[in-house]
C-alpha cells in the first residue's frame, strides 16, 4: 500500500512554534527582600538597584511600608516617624491589615502596584485592559519587604520563576547594635527584634520563617565588597553566565534537602550531610524510622514499618502526648480543680510540653548521619562538617559535639531547640567564634528549590572548541515564566500549524 505523501503548502514558510512561544517569555523580574529588623536591608536595596542597572534593568521600587501607610489617615504622618515609633507604628498597621483582612493583603496591594505600573509602562490605553501584554522591555520590581510567609507565597504563585526571594541575614547581636545606634533603647530593640522574628499570632510579622523561604541567602557582615559580591554573583546566577559553579556549602546543603526527601515522616522532612573539609560528601541522613540490622526503613524494604503504615498509622510523638494530657487532666480532677480539661490542654499549649519529641519512634537527620558514618569504619566524624536544613534541636546539638563534629550550616531555624543554652560551653555562634566551640552558622548562596535551575547547563557552553561569553545585558534570565497559559498556547500551536498544513479535517 502506498504511504500517504505530505502535501506542500504552495507560498507558506513555516516557523518555529517554540521560538513563537518562547518570544512571549517574560522579561520581568520580581525580586522580594526579607531581613529582619536591623539587617541593613536598606543597603542590599541600593546595591541591588545599582547592579540590576548595570544590567539593563528598569528598576521598580515597591515599599510596602508606603501600601500600609496608605490604607490609614494621615499618611504622610506615619511615614514621618522615626526610630521606635516608626517601626512600632508601621508594625501595629500591618498586623492589623492582616488581621481584618488577609494574611497576604499587604502583599496583594504591591501585586496591584505592579500590575498599574505595567500597564501604564507597556500598555495599549486604547486596548481592553483583559488584551495580553507584549512585555519586551527589562524590568524589575524590587519589593521592600516581606515579613509574612503568606506574603511569599502569593508573588510564587503569581509570578512563579519570575519571584526571587532574597534572604539577608545577621546575628541578633548585631541586628541589636544597628537599632540602637538608631537612637532606640536596648529594651526597646529587643522588644522589636522579637515581634518581628515571631509576632504573637499568625497575622503579625514572621520574619523568621519568611526568610526560610529565600531562594537566595546573603550574609550581612558590614563589608560592602562581600555584599556586592554576592549580589552580583546572584544576578548572574539568575541570567546563566560566567559558568558559575556551587560553591561546598551549597553542594552540601543541596545533599541535605536530597536525603530529607526520602523522609516519610509525618511532621516534617529533614535532611543532614556530612562532608570533610574539601567538600567530599561522607553520608547523609533523613528523620525516620530506625531498621533492625542498621541504617532507616525505605521504600525498597519488603516490610516498611515507618509511622504512616505502622499500628494504625499514628503519629506516636503526639499520641503519647495526648496521654501525658489526659494524665494532666486526671490529677487536676482529682484535686477538684475546675475547668480541668480546659486548663490541661492550656498547659499542653502554653508550657515546653508542646514542644516533646523524645516520644517520636523516628531518628533526627543529623543522629541518621552521624551513625551512618560511624558504620563506615574508613573515617571519621571529627572535624567534619556537618549540613542540615534545619537547624538542630538539644537533643541532635549533644551528639554534634560528642562525634567532633567542627561546623554545623543550617537554613530553617527551630525556635524550641535549646542547643545552645544547655551547650554554651562547647558551641557558639559564627559571629562568636571561639576555640574549642562547635560553630553554628547560617546558610548563605542559593537555597536548594533553586539549585539545580541555576548549576545545571541551560545554554551552549562553547563553540568550535572555544567557550561561548555571554553577557547579562545579552541574555534573558534562564528560568523564565511564560506571560500566558497553557491553552493559550495551545491555541496558538494549533493556528500556526492549520495555517502552514491546512484545517485538520480527521477527527477521532
């Protein structure tokens, strides 16, 4: 039988339907800023600026401080004020926008800012506000700043690989110094130090586990060359050039977020690398369900034991101690204490009983590493480095300083750990390097849920032999976010190809 032959399109070119759908990329960046309160955001904002310049950007500034203010009388008053009003004000405000209306509202006003700019930067006045935008000019939308995790995930979920988050960090020793050099009493800087890190309820600010979700981590330590540095290397990251490699502690922490993948644990996932001081990887470990025979429970074991499939899939941390809560509740009712079990479950939510995890049937990330590598009789612990993307509870700090551990890096802070008031005499923190001390440290460079976009080859490297120089001004940033949706897409694939072969007639 003959095979059906293709029949030409008399005077028709075809073009590329990817290069099509690729011209309608976005340009923009939207790039949020997370610091808390004394990190010395203002500067990573101008050294941020200047470089997106330098590459070609229009830069956008968007101060939420200037959103919040706006929704309340007398403006101009509020952003008038200075030291602790200022910042006490400006924080009373933003609790209650949240509060009376959403946790992302302050976020959900930038996101109407940006959309007015954009209009009135690329738009057709003409043209239906609804008619797509063709947004062939570089720009980018500094945000200044983030304080609610509810905040971030709004610009993800709009802006998708547009949104960067950024991360600056300091120690609270030195955010302290800065706010007091502000004129502001020590009692009055710690009081802001701590409302920012943790507000009292979920509407207030969460400065710090907004920051945890930065896909970029700067460390402030009062030396502009090092931060232009790093924001430099941040933004040619973002644009794919100078073939930049991870540097150890990124590779290591990008080890730890792949072993606490494998967790199956029902609170939360964990992970810990250990390397040796070339970056060598020694073993990793998860938070999960110890094996007879050594090492944890996973999916190839033919009788998997861990939590979820284990005497009715209970959580054993929080079923004991829902126990230790009745018990509370029995002693109270048998001393005539009225409202027992309203006050027993006050003391389980307001005292350190909440915060037990010895009932757990799990081991931590950090204890699966450091016994993983001690089945491995070639080497050592001591002197090792130890990753983990959260930093280590008081039970995980004792056994770091008993294995010799040296340097712990972390991302995620754990507020009910006690590591360091039950082992300041062997760990410190980074800016208080002492000998003979464990060091805990921040992470600092690019977060893992951007590792592999920004490390794995996206673009040419060379040509005939030489390596290709591509140049930001040049080159788009390589984790781009389409400016439509799928079935646009799909719409403009299927008129491109009726009018290059003719309408498709068969229908199945």
């Amino acid at each position: 039988m003959a095979q059906p032959q293709l029949v030409p399109q008399i005077g028709k070119k075809s073009k590329s339907t990817l290069d099509t759908i690729r011209a309608r990329h976005s340009k923009e960046l939207v790039i949020g800023l997370c610091g808390a309160v004394g990190a010395g955001v203002k500067r990573l904002h101008q050294q941020l600026t200047e470089e997106l310049e330098l590459s070609g950007y229009q830069v956008v500034h968007i101060r939420l401080s200037e959103l919040i203010a706006s929704q309340f009388e007398n403006p101009e008053e509020i952003l008038a004020l200075k030291g602790y009003p200022r910042y006490e004000k400006l924080q009373d405000l933003g609790d209650e926008l949240r509060q009376k209306n959403s946790l992302s509202i302050i976020a959900d006003m930038a996101i109407r800012r940006i959309s007015i700019i954009r209009t009135a930067l690329f738009g057709d006045p003409s043209q239906p506000q609804t008619t797509a935008l063709k947004i062939d000019k570089r720009v980018a939308y500094i945000i200044d700043q983030l304080k609610n995790p509810a905040e971030v995930k709004i610009f993800q979920e709009i802006y998708r690989n547009n949104f960067y988050l950024l991360g600056l960090l300091r120690t609270e020793n030195e955010r302290v110094k800065n706010i007091i050099e502000e004129g502001i009493s020590r009692a009055n800087a710690y009081k802001l130090v701590e409302r920012d890190r943790k507000g009292q309820d979920d509407f207030g600010q969460q400065v710090e586990s907004t920051a945890f979700l930065s896909d970029y981590f700067i460390r402030n330590i009062d030396n502009q060359d090092e931060l232009k540095a790093s924001v430099v290397r941040f933004i040619k990251l973002v644009h794919g050039v100078e073939n930049i490699t991870p540097t150890r502690n990124e590779s290591g922490m990008f080890s730890a977020y792949s072993a606490s993948l494998r967790s199956a644990c029902m609170s939360r996932q964990v992970g810990a690398a250990i390397s040796d001081t070339e970056g060598r990887i020694l073993s990793t470990g998860c938070n999960d369900v110890p094996k007879f025979g050594g090492g944890l429970y996973d999916a190839d074991n033919k009788k998997d034991n861990r939590c979820f499939g284990y005497r009715a899939g209970d959580c054993h941390n929080d079923k004991h101690k829902n126990i230790l809560k009745t018990q509370i509740e029995e002693i109270l009712k048998n001393n005539n204490v009225p409202n027992s079990t309203k006050l027993a479950m006050d003391i389980m939510s307001n005292s350190k009983a909440k915060s037990l995890i010895e009932y757990s049937r799990a081991i931590h990330a950090e204890m699966d590493a450091i016994v993983s590598l001690a089945r491995d009789t070639t080497t050592s612990s001591i002197g090792k480095i130890l990753y983990c993307t959260t930093y280590p509870c008081h039970s995980c700090a004792r056994h770091i300083v008993a294995a010799g551990i040296e340097r712990v890096v972390y991302i995620e802070p754990y507020e009910k750990s006690l590591a360091l008031d039950l082992h300041d005499d062997a760990i410190c923190l980074v800016d208080e390097q002492q000998p003979n001390k464990v060091i805990f440290e921040n992470f600092e460079g690019v977060s893992p849920n951007r590792y592999s976009k920004f490390f794995a080859y996206s673009k040419k490297k060379k040509n005939n032999g030489k390596a290709i120089e591509y140049k930001i001004i040049d080159e788009e940033h390589l984790d781009t976010q389409p400016l439509d949706c799928y079935g646009d897409y799909e719409l403009k694939v299927v008129e491109m190809t009726n009018e290059i072969l003719g309408d498709d007639k068969y229908i199945p």
